[in-house]
C-alpha cells in the first residue's frame, strides 16, 4: 500500500501513506521503516520504528516531505523499506523494499 494525500507539486507539502505488513506466521518483533523521497537524496525523509506487527497484521505509517524539484518520466523512484536494519529474521529477505516512481508536478 502506497498512496499521497495528493499529487506531489514542487514546493507543496503532501503526505505519502505507507501499508507494512507481516506475511508471516510469527510476530516481527521491532524493526525501523525508512522512506526515501529519491535515492540521491543525503538521507531518508522518514525513518521509525515499528514495535511489533502480528502475523497476518499490518501497519499504515505516514511521512510528510516536500519535493524542492522535479524530473522528466519516469519520475523520481521513491524508495520504502520495511525492516531497513534487517533485523526481523524473515523467510523472504527479498520483499521489503518497494520503488514507485513520482511524478511531481511543477
């Protein structure tokens, strides 16, 4: 799950909303969630920690930014990583980063 609060504008504050959820039969433990506006960025905008998810369960987490510039297609590829530490020992260590290309309007 991956959704803005509306369409990112240059300039514009806006809300990205971000569903992590636990595929597993066990509890995660705590872990820390990142989300990168871009991947030149210096750092990531959002960075928390989760305390636990059930197995099956899921959390929404929110992060507000704003994009100073814009870029031609295929946009800037926002990055978010559930489990950023690799702390959660997981039978698919593959599936916690997800890339969605913004087009933020100018």
């Amino acid at each position: 799950e991956y959704s803005f609060d509306h369409p990112p504008e240059k300039g514009v504050p806006f809300t990205v909303k971000i569903g992590i959820y636990n595929q597993g039969d066990v509890s995660t433990g705590s872990f820390w969630w990142e989300w990168w506006a871009t991947p030149n960025a210096p750092d990531y905008e959002c960075r928390e920690q989760i305390s636990n998810i059930v197995p099956n369960g899921g959390r929404i987490v929110y992060c507000t930014a704003t994009y100073g510039g814009w870029i031609g297609t295929p946009g800037y590829p926002s990055t978010v990583i559930a489990d950023a530490d690799d702390e959660v020992d997981e039978y698919d260590e593959e599936n916690n980063t997800y890339v969605e290309h913004v087009m933020v309007i100018h």
